[in-house]
C-alpha cells in the first residue's frame, strides 16, 4: 500500500489519523487547544510513520532496517 508524506497525507479523506487532529489544530485560537492539538498531530504523525514504515518491502524489513527505525525512534523521541 502507498503511504504519502504526512504533510500531504494530512490532506487526503482516506486518512483521518492525521487529518483531523490537524483541522482541529488550524481552527481553533485558543493558545492551550492549540498547544495540545499540535501533540497531538505529533502522535499521530509519529504513529503514521511507524505504520507506514511496517508495510516496506521484504528486504527493507532485515536487520539493517530494524536498526534504522531503532535509530529514528531515538531521534523522535528527543526533538
């Protein structure tokens, strides 16, 4: 299955995942909802990202790949 880029995927029906939490985060002026709706676009671009990287070809998936997202997970985890 095809997994555009978050930053267009937020914009496509087929993905509320990160299309909602991203409309919310664009309408509301509320300075608190903003703040927790943008972490909350966060989470969900991050669990995204997970899910998309699951559905890579066979060879991606060695053990090469599997340190690469151990690796990425870190660098997401501390920005």
């Amino acid at each position: 299955m095809y997994y555009p880029h978050p930053l267009i995927a937020r914009h496509m029906r087929q993905f509320p995942i990160l299309r909602h939490p991203w409309r919310r985060y664009v309408t509301t002026d509320d300075p608190g909802a903003k703040a927790f709706e943008k972490r909350q676009y966060r989470k969900a671009e991050r669990a995204y990202r997970v899910m998309a990287s699951a559905y890579q070809s066979a060879e991606y998936q060695g053990i090469i790949g599997r340190v690469g997202q151990f690796v990425r997970a870190i660098w997401e985890a501390f920005k």
